[in-house]
DNA sequence: CCGCGGGCCTGAGAGC
DNA sequence: TGCTCTCAGGCCCGCG
C-alpha cells in the first residue's frame, strides 16, 4: 500500500504517541507476516523507553533505549492505529465498522503514556525486525537502498548517475530501490507524467555519454520532489487501507493526474487519453500523447 | 552484476 | 445471491 508519503505521514502520527514513552506491553497476535517475528520481540521491547520514531525509504525505524532498533515495514496493506487512553472501546468500534478488520490486527503496543498503537494488515506482507543500532549499517534489508528523494543530496546529477547505463525503463529504474528511495508505482506514474517523461523511455537516457544529467534528470527530480511534498502536505493517499494515526484518511488520491486513471483526457489538456499499460508485471497509466 | 517472473496473502469488484 | 476471475500502494529470491 504505502509508498514514503503514507509512510512519512504514519510516522508523523506514530511519534507524538511512542517518542519519550516506555513500552509496558507489546502483545504479538500474529507472528506470520512477511517473516516470522522472532521469538524474543515482546521480551526485547518490553520494558524499554523509545527515542525516537523515524524513516528510511518506506521503513519506519523506532529506536528504543536498549539500543534495539525496531526496523518495521507496511508491505501492501499494513496500517497503524494510535488510541489514547481509554479509547479502546472506540477502536473495537471502528473495526467493527469496518468488519473484519480487528482480525488483522497483529500486533499492538500498550505505551506508560496511556496510548495504544495498533498494527493492522490483511495481507500480511508487512513486517517487524528488532536490529541492534550499532549494526544498522549493515542491515541487508536497508543497505542497498538509495538516496532519500526529500534530502537536499539528491539531485539530478545524482539521479542520472543511478539510470546511465541502464537498459531497463524509466519507469523500472524508479521503482528500484537502488536508484532512489521510496516511490512505488502510483507515485512513479505521477512523476513521470510531471516531468511529461514516457515511463516507456530507456532510464539511461536521462544522462549524457559520461553519465552527466541533462535537461530530463533535471525535470524528473524536480516532478519527484514536488510530487511527494504535495503527497505528504495531503497526508498520503488512500486507497484501501491506508488512514493516518488517528484514523482519518490521506487526501491525496484526488489529486491523481494520471494513476488510475485510464480513459480519463489528459489533465494537460493535451487531447491525448490516459492509457494503462503494464510493465514488469505491473500497471502503468500514462499520457502517450504528451510524455514522450 | 542486471533484469525479470514467481510467490507471498487477503479482499474488493467485475462479470456471469 | 454466489461463484470465479482479476487486480491491488511491495519486495525477496532464484533463474538465466
């Protein structure tokens, strides 16, 4: 589901209710998500103060005073819910609202400030690792991932330098990792409609013969930048699952120029339609008319 | 090393 | 109403 705007908008609520509370309980209710959660999870967490709550690309990172880092991730349909004190008849009621849900609800936290966070994910690709801060830099989960879009290090020479020499699309080249941090498809498809790029264009193409940026990395970190301000400034976008901390919803799907959106006339007036494609197995919505 | 396809799960919606 | 089929915001892994 999350892509780093719905996950930095998950942090944004997560920490007022975590950050400088211990952890006085932590029932797991569902080891099974993308990976078995250890054993010794509950015993680790429980009695600790946290630090801090964090983010790396689509990773949240809670750092807890035993000097364990809480390295968890939403997959495709994770969630979280804060509840203050004495609001739990009021989750029990949302979930009954919303049917099944509390069924899916793995894993929760009871905080020493009253608060409960609650882990809810249908699909179960999520998942929570405990990893000592001092080897962090060795986590295989983040070590290969690449620049942070948001910091003020990346930038199109960057960028250009990441996608020369691929032969892959523009489009594949976004959505690794490696290449830059945090964008999923719906974000990807947004950006390169911005920068009017072809998702289809070979991803070296951004770059010269020495791998210098030329006028396009310039355009598509400047549509990535400005895509995910707007994104985070609107709480994230929500689909299915994904609700801010407190419950409310992301407002940003209603700001999708392109994504999901085939059929639809091109927002840039172009006269062109929006058309749905796939793409290593997953679907593109772009303008053919006007990205080129 | 790179790029691709499979697989992991559940639920919503379309079509019959 | 209910069945079947497709698709969904992600990412690790194994293969060629």
């Amino acid at each position: 589901m999350p892509e780093l705007p719905e996950v930095e908008t998950v942090r944004r609520g997560l920490a007022p209710a975590m950050e400088g509370a211990r952890i006085d309980n932590v029932e797991v209710r569902h080891r099974g998500l993308r990976w078995p959660i250890a054993k010794d999870f509950e015993k680790r967490l429980k009695g600790k103060t946290v630090d801090g709550v964090g983010r790396r690309a689509k990773y949240l990172l809670v750092d807890v005073s035993s000097g364990d880092v809480l390295v968890m991730h939403l997959g495709m349909s994770g969630s979280f819910r804060v509840a203050k004190d004495g609001e739990e008849g009021k989750i029990a009621k949302y979930h009954h609202e919303k049917a099944k849900s509390a069924t899916h609800d793995h894993v929760v936290f009871h905080m020493s400030n009253g608060a409960t966070v609650t882990f809810n994910d249908p699909r179960r690709f999520g998942s929570m690792k405990l990893v000592a801060r001092a080897k962090m830099d060795q986590e295989p989960l983040l070590r290969s991932i690449g620049p942070e879009p948001l910091g003020n290090e990346f930038d199109a020479a960057m960028l250009a330098h990441a996608c020369a020499g691929k032969k892959t699309s523009l489009k594949a080249a976004l959505l690794d990792q490696r290449v830059v941090a945090g964008l999923g498809n719906i974000y990807v498809c947004e950006t390169l409609f911005r920068a009017r790029l072809s998702p289809k264009r070979q991803a070296s193409t951004i770059a010269d013969r020495k791998g210098q940026p030329n006028g396009r990395a310039v355009a598509l970190v400047d549509a990535i930048k400005a895509v995910l301000h707007d994104a985070i400034k609107a709480g994230g976008s929500s689909l299915r699952d994904h609700r801010r901390a407190d419950g409310s919803l992301g407002d940003f799907q209603h700001n999708f120029l392109v994504y999901d959106r085939e059929g639809k006339p091109c927002p840039d007036g172009c006269k062109g339609t929006v058309k749905r494609i796939v793409q290593n197995g997953r679907s593109t919505f772009y303008c053919p008319a006007c990205q080129k």
